[in-house]
C-alpha cells in the first residue's frame, strides 16, 4: 500500500470531516466483514475513494435486500 493513501490528502473531500470519514470506512468495513468478505486497509481505503458517497453502504444494503427478495420470489414461484 502506498503511504499516499494513507495519508488524509488522498481522501479529502469525501466527506466534510475526518469523524464523518472514519466511520464512513467503518461502516463499509463492517458490511464487507458481515457479507464474508475479507478486508485490508489498503482495499478498504481504495473503496472509500473509488465510491465516495457516505450513503453508498446503505445503497450496497438496498441492493443486497432487492436480491434477496427476488431470490424468495423465484422460489417460491417454482
């Protein structure tokens, strides 16, 4: 990983304070650990940067709930 990324620099503006930010990747963290992902700072770091809309884990919720819903009404039409 490079020392750029983890400086505050590379992701400045993602969201207005560095508070917001953390708990921003926490939370991505956690959804990744939650659905068996395994995860590593530098990957983690890379994510918030390529999707830097806070709201993108409850977007990843969402989606993940849709798929699910569709999965049960394919079963259940079977």
């Amino acid at each position: 990983m490079s020392m750029d990324m983890m400086t505050n620099e590379a992701l400045k503006g993602i969201c207005p304070n560095n508070f917001e930010l953390t708990h921003y990747a926490i939370a991505l963290g956690r959804y990744y650990i939650d659905s068996g992902r395994e995860v590593e700072l530098g990957t983690l770091l890379k994510d918030v940067k390529k999707h830097p809309n806070p709201n993108y884990v409850e977007e990843l919720k969402e989606m993940e709930k849709d798929l699910q819903s569709e999965e049960t009404e394919e079963r259940s039409g079977e």
